[in-house]
C-alpha cells in the first residue's frame, strides 16, 4: 500500500491515537529515570538531568493531541467535572497529577533536591499515579457494549505501550548521557518488543472473533490488514536494531530503533481505534 493512501486514511480518532501513545511512552520513560534515581545516588549529571526534558515534551504534545478531540481546546476542562464518577474525567485528573508532581520533581533534580526525603517523596508519588493515569486509559475503554475494546488485550497493549515505549525512549536519551547500564534498559526494550508482537497477535484474533450488527471484526480485519503487516515490520524493525546495538554501540541504532517503536505504536493503536464495534452495531 503506497504511503500517501495509509495518510488518507489516517482514523478520525488521531488525536487519541497521539495522547495514549505518548503518554504512555512518556509514563514508561520517567519510570526508568525514577528507578535509576532511586537505586543510584551518581545520577545527577547535567546530562542526565538535561535529556528527560523530552519526556515532559512529549507528554506536552500527548495532552495538546487530546485536546483536538473533544471538537474544541476550551471544552478540556469540562472533562475534570466528574473526577471519580467517571472514568475519562480520572484519566484526564491522573495524567494532569503526573506532568504537575513528575516535572516538579524534575525541577528539584536541577537545582540537586532529587535525592532528599521530599524530592524520593515526590518521585514515588508521580510513578504510583502515573501507573494510576495508565490503569485509568485502560479503564475508559472497558465499556460492556464494546465486544473489541472490553478484554484483556486493551490492558495489555496499553500497558506493554508504557515498557516497550519507555524502554526504547530511555535508551536514546541515556545514550545521550555517561550513563553505564544502558545494554540493560535496551535488553529491556527488546524482551518488551517481543511480548507486544504476541499481544498483537492475540488481540488481532479477538478483532476477528468479534462479530457487529452489520460488520464482522473478520471483515474490518481484512481491511486493516496492510496497516497491521506494516506494523508488525516495523516493530521487528525496532527489536532488530536495539538487539544490533547491544553489540555495536553505536548512537545512530537506538534512535533507529525507537522511530520504528513509535511509528509501529502509533499504527497499533491507529488499528485498535478502527475496531470500534459495539454490540449490535458496525
């Protein structure tokens, strides 16, 4: 399939396609940097410090994404009006907790407050709530109408997003940086890649078994077909390359490597989206 006819295509629901990706992306990478920090007190190079701001750039650019779906950027704060009745309304409570505490605990790394008791404070916190923000993306789409979304495999997808994603992320940007355990965050990465290719499969089959009220998931599959095999090259793409990095270090790979995770997250959750069937309708 040529590029230009995947683009026309592009599914109505890109911009939560772009949020929950790269928020997860994002949720992945600060859990890598939070551990890092919490089990080594030799963290604090500027370098270090410096590379995480692409973690609060692309959660940035997650939540400027999800503004676009609700039909106008002004409406955003009417999705806070029922924290803890609704689901969509703790998604967007959770996430917005997690840039606040995570970037302020960001700020206090700069100025070396990282390692004291309100700084680990912090960090705990905004790694116990940005697992809370995933757990909460996951939850919105539990709906009981919907045969495709309401399974294992949503959790699942979204969750391994956040390691996979994460992982690749991390590895840029500690190979940016005199970090020493980088071969271990990208042994990570690949054992993540590996596991989202199974999920994929599953949760390709439960799209097939899912039957509408005038389409069959067997049917929309096969129109999603392409875009699923593109997928699946792409994340072997990025498996290949991080694993040709744990034995030539050199910096181009990983970044190779965490373009194909994105763009073949992107695709996933892009599919996932076109699978919208509730019971009884298309």
């Amino acid at each position: 399939m040529k590029l230009n006819s995947i683009v026309s295509k592009l599914h109505h629901e890109w911009p939560l396609t772009v949020f929950t990706v790269l928020a997860q992306c994002a949720v992945g990478a600060f859990s890598v940097f939070g551990f890092i920090n919490l089990w080594e007190n030799a963290t604090n190079s500027v370098s270090f410090r410096a590379v995480q701001i692409v973690i609060w750039g692309f959660l940035a650019v997650a939540f400027a994404a999800s503004t676009f779906h609700l039909g106008s950027p002004k409406r955003a704060i009417n999705a806070l009006r029922r924290v803890g009745h609704s689901w969509l309304s703790n998604e967007i409570a959770l996430g917005s907790l997690f840039f606040g505490l995570g970037g302020l605990y960001w700020l206090l790394s700069i100025f070396n407050f990282n390692h004291t008791i309100i700084g680990t404070g912090f960090l705990i916190l905004a790694l116990l709530i940005s697992y809370g923000f995933v757990y909460a993306m996951v939850q919105v789409y539990q709906l009981p109408t919907s045969a495709t979304w309401n399974n294992r495999y949503t959790g699942l997808s979204f969750f391994i997003t956040a390691i996979f994603g994460g992982a690749s992320l991390s590895v840029v940007l500690l190979s940016w940086t005199q970090y020493q355990h980088t071969p271990q965050i990208t042994f990570i990465a690949i054992i993540a890649g590996l596991i989202a290719l199974l999920i994929q499969l599953g949760q390709l089959i439960s799209f097939a078994q899912a039957k509408g009220g005038v389409y069959s998931g067997r049917a929309r599959l096969t129109q999603c077909a392409n875009l699923a095999l593109i997928r699946t090259a792409c994340l072997g793409a990025s498996i290949l390359l991080f694993t040709v990095y744990l034995f030539v270090p050199h910096g181009i790979f990983p970044i190779l490597a965490a373009l194909f995770m994105l763009a073949s997250e992107l695709m996933g959750r892009d599919i996932f989206y076109r699978f919208q069937m509730s019971t009884g309708l298309s």
